[in-house]
C-alpha cells in the first residue's frame, strides 16, 4: 500500500519517516519530497507498506495526528497522473497581430 503524507515538517528526513510508520509494520519505502533545485523538503512524503491492513490502520492512527509541531493529513496515495510537460500555463503559440484573429 503505497500511502501520501502531507503537513510533515521540514526537517523531517526519510529516515524519521521511515521511523514513524514502522510502529504500524513492515516499510517497503519512505521518502521525503524534495524540491529539485534546492534539495530542500517540500512538506510531504510517501511511504510504501507490504501489508494492505497494516497500512490502513497506520493511515487510520496517524491521519489528523501532531507530529514534530505539524498536524498530519495521512491518505492512500493516488497514481500519479501523467502531466503534460513544457511550460507555464501560457501560450507558446506563434505571434502574429492579435486583430487578425478577430
């Protein structure tokens, strides 16, 4: 059960996360989001479960939970989508007097 965290401080590191849901079973992978050009964390994280009923009862136990002065918001991951790469969310399009088009 692959298993979203949101609300995590920022000096939390995989292995802390790691750390905190071993008391629920057995972790496949725990890791910390970092931001690409400055290696900071971004607050969330994701933590990879063997054991579909073990990973519930985590997400049950630790969704709404204060950790490290945070409040957790603790969810089953969704699949990541596939997001269109490129640019901001303008036009690249060709130029061209705007009047032309109307």
């Amino acid at each position: 059960m692959n298993i979203f965290i949101a609300g995590l401080s920022y000096q939390i590191n995989d292995a802390d996360l790691k750390e905190l849901f071993e008391e629920y079973g057995t972790i496949s992978s725990a890791k910390i989001i970092t931001d690409r050009d400055t290696g900071r964390s971004k607050g969330y994280g994701f933590v990879e479960m063997e054991d579909d009923s073990e990973g519930q009862r985590a997400i049950e136990e630790l969704n709404g939970a204060e950790y490290d002065g945070r409040t957790l918001s603790v969810s089953v991951a969704r699949p990541r989508t596939e997001r269109p790469r490129g640019g901001g969310g303008y036009n690249r399009g060709g130029g061209g007097d705007r009047r032309e088009r109307y």
